[in-house]
C-alpha cells in the first residue's frame, strides 16, 4: 500500500483539510482557503512551508510561484 503524499495543507484554524502530491494543487487548495491557510511538509507546524497572506503574493496569483517557494524551502 503507498503512503500518504506528504505535502499537507491546513485551513487557518489548523483543521487538517488535504494530502497532496504536487505544490500547485496545494496552491489551488490555500487560494481558495485564504489567509492563514498553510502548506507543510507533513503534519507538523514547524514545518510550514506557505502561509497564505504572509507571502510576497497571494497564491491565486500564481500557482507556479507557490510552488516554486514551497520546492526550495523543503528539506530533502
């Protein structure tokens, strides 16, 4: 059986809403979120990766550029 994708994406009240493969989707997930919506690296909140509406852009802005900042700031 395959384990769990293990990019994690929360609402800003920290209810845990998707696991996802890919970035960009979970660009599509915290847009539709909004502010405080974030996108870790597993579970833990240590390892947020995105926090909607702290970032440079908002990321229906860009799916790309969430992505993009969320593969360099994962810890391989």
């Amino acid at each position: 059986m395959a384990s769990s994708p293990g990019i994690k994406v929360y609402d800003a009240g920290g209810e845990y809403i998707a696991s996802v493969k890919y970035a960009e989707h979970a660009a599509a997930l915290v847009a539709l979120e909004g502010d405080g919506a974030t996108i870790r690296q597993g579970h833990a909140k240590r390892m947020t990766l995105w926090t909607e509406g702290r970032e440079s852009q908002p990321a229906a802005e860009s799916y790309d550029f969430v992505a993009t900042t969320v593969y360099e700031r994962m810890i391989k």
